[in-house]
C-alpha cells in the first residue's frame, strides 16, 4: 500500500509529540546560539547528542568553548574534554582548525548572512551536508535535514527512498508540502519518532514508547514518553507491525 503525504505525517508527529522549542538547549549562556549550535552539531556527528550536552558543558567549564578559546586551544588539553564524542584525539586537532576558519570568517553570524550561507559553511573543516542543513534549520531558514533517523523513520513510512543519496532526498523533500510544520520542528519530531517508536531493530508499533534518554535539559522530549498508545502512524504506515495494520503483522514492542 502506498504511504502517508509528508503533511500527514508532520502533522501526527507534531499531535503526537508537541513541539519542543527547547530541542537543542541553550547551554553555554556565554555563547551566540550559532555559535554553540555549530560546535554541538560538529560533536554530535557519530555520537548521541546527551553525550555531546557533556562535552559542550565540559568545554565551557574550562573556558573553551569559544571560538577565540578553541583555536588556541591545545590538542593534549581538549581530548579528556571531548570523550563522549566520536574520535576525541582526531577531534582536538580538527577543532582549532574549525575555529580559526570560523573567525576568519568573521564567525557563524556572518557566515549565516553571506549570499550563500549553505556553500559558506560548507567550505568549513568538518562541515558536511547534514550539518549544514541542520544548522540552516535551527536558525530560520527552513530546510530538510537529511539524517539516519530521517532515511529510517520516512523509508518505512514509503515517503522517500532510503537508499537515494543526500542531495536526492533533500530535494525530493524539499517540493513536498509540510502541512505547515518548519524543518526546525519536523526534523526534531523525526528524531523523537526514531528515538521512541520507529527504532533501528524493532519498532515500537504500538506502545509503549522508549522512555527517554538522559538529556542534560530536563525538559526535552519529557512530556509524551511513557504511557502512550503507540505510533500515531500505525494505521497508515505500511511497515506497520501492528496486528491487523496496513502489512497486517504482528505486535511489536
Ligand atoms: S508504524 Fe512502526 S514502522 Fe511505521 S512509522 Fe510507526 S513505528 Fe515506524
């Protein structure tokens, strides 16, 4: 059977979960949200993001998590501070060289207002696709972001090929109507899905969900976490393990 319109399916998750607009929190108060959120996507890559909400608090505990602070910073010094992160020593020295490319720059404010935003942050070291979207998203320009959770959780729910490459997806995504759901909200409601329902080996078809990670900011994805009823997609999706749903399984979770 065919699958649901990406509007539906933005519409139901945001039903489902509620809009978080403390999704990626504020935690280093000293720092521009640009800032802070490009140096958390950069640490996020190949890592969970509450490990990475320990590496940023880490950082700004020893003063270096500004841009100034990291580019002088010395590799030996950065590597207990970035476990948690993937490939901490490779990392420590990657880090000042993003940084120092950042002021160069005149930092992630000026990059965000170039002609071209995208291509700018995409000429920096460790910047590639995903995370230049995800910036471009969390700062008001709204644009798919491509991720695992997204190719998982909208492969099985038919509305885009999983296995299509990051530019074919983004694209295909990018002409579907969202049912007036912003990427910023829709990729965070993606990620709830894959992290509560729509898991890697068994999905939670019908409930309850995963109960929830531990996050440094107490409120993020709190509130829909156990009891619920299960995957608002159910009745529709056609990877549906629910007993009696569209590929008439059985019951998961
Ligand atoms: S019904 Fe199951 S497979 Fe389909 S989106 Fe929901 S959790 Fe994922």
């Amino acid at each position: 059977m065919p699958g649901p319109d990406l509007a539906t399916v933005a519409r139901a998750l945001l039903d489902h979960y509620g809009e978080e607009p403390w999704w990626i929190p504020v935690l280093l108060p000293g720092l521009d949200r640009a800032d802070e959120l490009l140096l958390g996507l950069v640490l996020c890559q190949q890592s969970r993001w509450e490990r990475v909400e320990q590496v940023l608090l880490r950082l700004g505990a020893a003063g270096l998590a500004g841009w100034d602070a990291l580019a002088a910073a010395d590799p030996a010094e950065l590597v207990p501070l970035l476990r948690g992160s993937a490939y901490p020593t490779t990392r420590s020295r990657l880090l000042p060289r993003l940084a120092a490319e950042v002021l160069d720059a005149g930092g992630v404010r000026a990059l965000l207002a170039s002609d071209d935003p995208r291509s700018a942050l995409l000429a920096l070291p460790q910047v590639g696709p995903e995370t230049a979207d995800t910036l471009l998203a969390f700062t008001g320009t709204d644009v798919p972001v491509v991720d695992a959770y997204l190719r998982r959780v909208l492969g099985r729910l038919g509305v885009v090929d999983p296995s299509a490459s990051y530019a074919a997806v983004r694209a295909e995504l990018a002409a579907m109507p969202t049912g007036g759901v912003h990427w910023e909200v829709l990729h965070a409601l993606v990620v709830e899905h894959g992290i509560h329902h729509c898991l890697t080996g068994r999905p939670r078809c019908a409930g309850p969900a995963v109960p929830r990670r531990d996050y440094a900011e107490p409120r993020k994805c709190a509130a829909h976490c156990p009891p619920c009823g299960g995957c608002p997609l159910a009745g529709v999706c056609p990877s549906s393990q629910v007993s009696g749903g569209p590929a008439g399984g059985t019951t998961g979770g």
